[in-house]
C-alpha cells in the first residue's frame, strides 16, 4: 500500500539550470498540493493540482515555476533557471478528493525532495 | 495577521509525562480543519490527528488527542505518555472551505518536542 512517492529525494542544481520534481499520488487519490519548506520554517503552499487542471496556484511565484498533472504520469513541479533562494524542501501531498469543500480531507505527505542550488 | 500561531519555539518533556503543545488559528469560515503532522529529523511529514470544526467531541488517535476550544481558537495537541521517538518537530495546519482556497492547509511555524530519558 504505497503511499505518496516523490523523487529525486535529494536533487542539486547549478544556478540557470531546470529542476524537475515529481510526484506520484497514493492509490486512489486525485488531489496533488505542492509545498515548500525553507530552512527553519512551516511549510507554505504553492499549487493545487486535480487531473489536467490547476485548482489554485495562489502560492506560486509568478515567475520561472509551474506544476502540472497529467490525465497520465505523475504531477511535475518544475523551477526554470533555479536560484539560490529556490533551494528548500519541496513537499507533494495528496487526498482523495471527494470531502475537499468541507476541510474534511486529510492530506497525506511524500518524502520530499530536497533541492539545493548551488 | 497570522492564521496559525504556535507560540512555543522548542519544548521539553520527560519520557512517559503527557506534554501539551499549542496552536492558536485565525479564521472567519465557519468550516474548517485542523490538523497535526509530525516531522522527525529525518525530515518527512506524518500525519497525526484531525479535527473538524463541526465535531463536538475532542479528536483522539491512540496517544494523540486535540484540545479543541472552539470560541477560543484554540487546538492544542496532547501526547500521553511521551516516548523517545516522539521527539520532533510538530506543525499545526488549518484547511479553510472559502471559494478555490479550499485545498491549502496553512502551517504554522512549529514546535520542536525532545523528550528526555
């Protein structure tokens, strides 16, 4: 019974370069949330994600990130041209989806990934 | 104004003492969630309790229960008989029900448990 699977766990980047995280949801679930976790910090939300739509993206930086979730494959948050400051944890979390307007739906969190731009 | 308060940076507690942690929240919305998860130092989210904001009974889950005082804001988490492995980092989050903002938990900023032999 897998649960919410991320990878690469560990990733480093140069500064320019693309980061791709990936996140595969537990069995059965249609909601994919991002989060990113700064060094001695909570985690704050970025992105939203049901199958092929964007729910809520209001977390997210205007600039050089997206996330998506395929009908297919894994949800992918992506950082282009990755800067210092993007180094952190970057937690995926998903919920069935069926109790979501009510605040009843438990979000269940992967590993992690941990990005690191030098 | 923040939504979620947790006013103790770090806690102490003796092993098999019961150690109360806080959590204030901030919200308008008559329906909402609130939740705890546990982050050891090896760094991944674990989820522990949930409480909704229409339950009238208290949140319990083996050696984790929550405080809930509604009119305070207030949803503290208790752990009974603290053991070793319960020291961590815990966060408290809150899920709000209003227009496409439905999906976000909002964390607070944490409370680091040890617990001492």
């Amino acid at each position: 019974n897998a649960g919410v699977m991320q990878n690469p766990r560990h990733l480093v980047r140069r500064r320019g370069q693309e980061a791709r995280l990936r996140c595969s949801p537990m069995k059965g679930h249609s909601h994919v949330y991002w989060y990113r976790q700064l060094p001695e910090e909570g985690l704050k939300f970025m992105v939203y994600l049901q199958k092929e739509n964007i729910i809520d993206e209001s977390g997210m930086p205007k600039e050089r990130f997206s996330a998506e979730f395929p009908k297919e494959g894994p949800s992918i948050l992506r950082i282009q041209q990755v800067v210092r400051g993007d180094s952190a944890a970057y937690f995926c979390a998903s919920s069935p989806g069926e109790g979501a307007r009510y605040g009843l739906e438990t979000q269940y969190f992967g590993p992690g990934t941990r990005l690191l731009v030098l | 104004a923040q939504k979620i308060t947790q006013t103790q940076p770090g806690m102490f507690v003796q092993e098999k003492e019961a150690v109360t942690l806080d959590c204030t929240y901030d919200t308008s919305d008559q329906s909402y969630g609130l939740f705890w998860y546990k982050q050891p130092s090896s760094g991944e989210m674990i989820f522990l309790i949930y409480q909704g904001s229409y339950d009238e009974q208290n949140a319990t889950e083996g050696r984790y229960s929550l405080n809930f005082q509604k009119a305070r804001k207030s949803a503290n988490l208790v752990i009974s008989a603290s053991q070793l492995g319960d020291s961590a980092m815990y966060f408290c989050a809150m899920r709000e029900v209003r227009g496409t903002s439905y999906g976000k938990l909002t964390f607070g900023q944490g409370t680091i448990l040890t617990v001492h032999p």
